[in-house]
C-alpha cells in the first residue's frame, strides 16, 4: 500500500495549498477531502493496480534479464548380466540478453558402468547475435512494461483530480442549495414587508387583499421550509461519502457547511508544458514504441564457438565454429568441427538451408502496413496538438467568464454588506422594521453564498484544466 499512500498524499497536498479552514463547520474542508477520497472505491482498485504494474515490471525486468538455466537432460537406468549402467546428458546454459544474446553452455553426454566410466561430446560453446532484431524486441519489452506502470500510475492520479473534482462538485450543489435557501426568504421577506403594509393601511382580516398576501406569505414559508429540506438531505448524503457523522446544525445553511477560506488561483492553461497535454502525449509514445519495433532489421546473423572434447563425429576434441542467418523466411546456418589432436580425423561440415516464399511475400505486405500505420499516427498527432489549440481557446474562455462572474459576485456582496450594516443601524434606532432589515441581511447572505459559489467553480475550473495533462513530475 506504500504507492497508494504516496499518490494520495500527493492529491491531498492540492488542499493543503488552497487553504481550507473550518470557520462554519466542526469538519475542515480537508479532513472532508481525505475521507471522500478514502472512501472512493475505484481509488483503492487502482491502488491494487499500481502494485499489480510494479510486480509485472519486475517479472519482465526478469525475464529479459540474465538468465541461467540448468539440466540433467534425459537419464538412463539399465540392467546388462546383472550389472546396473547409467548414461546422462547434462547441461548449463547462461545468457546475457543485453549483451546481443551473449550466450554460454557446457554440455557432455555421461556414461557409467561396473566396467568403465565414459565422458564424450563434452561440449563448450559461445555464441552472439551480430546482427539481429531480439535486441529491438527486449528495448521495446521492457519500454512497455514500464510504460503500463507509469500508466496505472497516471490512471490514479487522474482518478483522483475527478474524485476531487466531484467532492467540490457536491460541495458546490450545497452551497446552491442554500442559496435556494436564501433566495425563497428573500421572496419570504418581500411578502411580509407587503403583508405588514396592507395590516398599516387598515385592511381587515376578512379582505381578500389581506387574505391572498397572508396566503403568499404562508405559501413563502412552505418554500423556505421545502428548499431547507433539500439542503439537509443533501448534506447528510456529502458527509456520509466523507466518511463522518453528519452532527452539524442545519437551523442556519452557512453555520453548517465547511467554508472556502482563502479563494483559489486560477491556472492558465498554457502553465503546463504542451508535451505533457493527455491526447498529445498517448499520441507521441505510440508512434515512439511502434516506430522502434518497425526499426527492428529483418535480417538476423549469429554467431558460435566452441570446444568440443572427444567429438564423436571427429572421434577427437575439436574446434567448433558456425554462422546462422535469418532473411525474409530465408534460413541458413553452416558449421565446421576441426579435430585438434588427431590426424586421420577430417573436419566435419554442418549445413542447412531453409526457404518460405510465403514468409517473403508477407514481409513486403507487412511493410506497406507498417508506412500507412506511420501515416496514421503521424495524422493522430498532428490532430492532438489541434485539440490542444481547442482547448486553450476554450478554457481561456471559461475562465475569463468565471473571474467576472467572480468579480460581479464580490461587488454585489461588499454593496449588500454595507447595506446590512447602515440598515442595522437604523432598525435599532427605530427607524426601519425587522423585516426589512432582515430582507437586507439575506441579500447580504445569499451574495456570500454566490461568492463562495465562484470560488468553488474556479476550483473545479482548475481540476478540469489539471486533469487535460500527465503529471508524471508529481508521481515519484
């Protein structure tokens, strides 16, 4: 759980920096945060998934690393005259893959008897590839293990930008809700200063312009009452995905809902490198990879050599030398065993030879394939760095709207409380009713709700623009 425990640290520090506080509720905006990430169940599989890519990575480091492999090859039990005999093959064998298939091996065919004990064909040999496409192959191997990794990596990270993004997204439909709130006891207010002016001006109780006021009025209070039922069902649904207990009060919307304390700072776009934009960068690394495996030469050259003591087709030690080559379905290997302590023994000639048409013709079709599949990606390319173009344009837009939403909201707010202020004021000198003041002091709230509202969509502004890109830099 090491990697899970860093790359969730990484995204907490995302509220750390925006500086949450926790004026309004007993539960801070990040404690908030932490547990609705912690209880994101996709979060803990992609989890499981980075340790799944970190433990595949190595079996392919493994795989493609040094090996050695030891045998006993085929043994044999036998019974001649009541004497017990036993003949086995042994062999070892390392190899060096990075090192142009660097390959050792020693094998020896084992005889033994009640007589004699009889070792030939012991067998020392060397070989490498000179030329070959398996070196290209295990590059782009071990390029693509380790890109599945550094993309279970991504997939967290981008999954948390989205869990965060709709931790502000409920947080942002309850501060609506509030809003809702203070929008029906505007309406609420409105009513009774109307209502409270129809009772000054002498109309009775049994009027029907005394009798639909009050009935407004009746009706406001049953709206406000509605909309407060909403926000309570909703805060105790946010809380219970935050993993706490829902023990706020909800006697007033904004003594009850965590509080963005200091507003966030819009990101440009064009902050980030252009490399880094998600579309560009998949499109990039697949033309990298495959263009490297195309790379790979058709033509394969190895080749060995060896020792051999007591060479059964020499019937002496001898010097073993060989030479194999791959082109096309067009196989051909030669190999020669000079004796080196007899004189009657003559060298022995090894050859084969191996055609495929078949394997020919596909390789040309298959290099047609390969220029059309480099077109493509050069296309999807050149089509990721236009939607990138797109998305600057669009989100340069987005955000000139929601700084002057912002700046509307904020002025709104400083005339409302100022106007909350004088009216205090004068409705504890006798001048104004209870009612308007409170109209005042609820125009007051509700432009706080909206301010705060346009912090929390600048925040989701900044993790929708976050989540265009790969941030490999934050994932170590």
């Amino acid at each position: 759980m090491k990697l899970r425990t860093k790359a969730l640290a990484a995204v907490l520090c995302c509220a750390v920096r925006l500086g949450f506080a926790a004026e309004n509720s007993s539960y801070s905006l990040s404690s908030l945060l932490s547990g609705y990430l912690s209880n994101d169940a996709e979060l803990k599989k992609l989890a499981l998934d980075i340790q799944k890519a970190s433990l595949s990575s190595k079996i392919t480091e493994i795989n493609n690393g040094f090996s050695v492999t030891l045998a006993t090859g085929t043994m044999t039990f036998s019974s001649v005259n009541d004497k017990l005999s036993y003949s086995v093959n042994p062999s070892v064998k390392a190899t060096l893959p990075q090192a142009n298939n660097l390959s050792f091996s020693a094998s020896s065919d084992i005889s033994l008897s009640a007589l004699e004990k009889t070792m030939h064909n012991t067998a020392l040999n060397l070989s490498a590839d000179i030329v070959s496409p398996e070196k290209t192959k295990r590059k782009v191997t071990l390029l693509q293990s380790n890109h599945e990794l550094l993309n279970a990596r991504r997939k967290f990270q981008q999954r948390s930008l989205a869990v965060e993004k709709a931790f502000y997204s409920e947080l942002k439909l309850l501060y609506e809700n509030a809003q809702s709130i203070f929008s029906a006891k505007n309406t609420l207010y409105d009513d009774t200063i109307k209502f409270e002016q129809t009772k000054a001006q002498g109309f009775l109780s049994s009027s029907s312009t005394y009798k639909l006021i009050e009935m407004k009025v009746k009706s406001d209070e049953r709206s406000v009452a509605s909309a407060t039922r909403v926000f309570i069902h909703n805060k105790a649904v946010f809380y219970k995905k935050c993993g706490v207990a829902n023990l706020e009060d909800t006697t007033t919307p904004l003594n009850c809902i965590p509080a963005v304390d200091v507003a966030a700072s819009p990101i440009k776009i064009k902050t980030f490198p252009v490399e880094s934009y998600k579309t560009i960068a998949d499109a990039v690394w697949a033309h990298e990879i495959n263009s490297q495996s195309r790379s790979a030469p058709e033509f394969g050259l190895s080749a060995n050599g060896g020792y051999t003591f007591k060479n059964t087709r020499t019937d002496s030690d001898s010097v073993d030398a060989g030479l194999s080559a791959d082109l096309s379905g067009l196989k051909l290997s030669t190999g020669v065993s000079v004796p080196v302590n007899s004189k009657k023994a003559k060298p022995a000639v090894t050859l084969s030879a191996t055609a495929s048409p078949n394997t020919r013709r596909v390789s040309k079709l298959e290099k047609k394939q390969d220029a059309i599949a480099d077109e493509q990606e050069r296309i999807a390319i050149a089509s990721a760095y236009e939607a990138y173009e797109e998305s600057c344009v669009e989100c340069d837009e987005n955000l000139d709207d929601l700084l002057w939403q912002r700046s509307t909201n904020k002025e709104n707010y400083d005339m409302y409380d100022a106007l909350e202020k004088d009216l205090l004021k004068w409705y504890q000198e006798g001048y104004i009713k209870r009612s308007e003041y409170l109209s005042a002091k609820n125009n007051r709230d509700l432009y706080k709700v909206k301010c705060i509202i346009s912090d929390i969509e600048l925040i989701i502004y900044n993790d929708t623009v976050k989540a265009l890109f790969y941030h490999d830099d934050e994932l170590n």
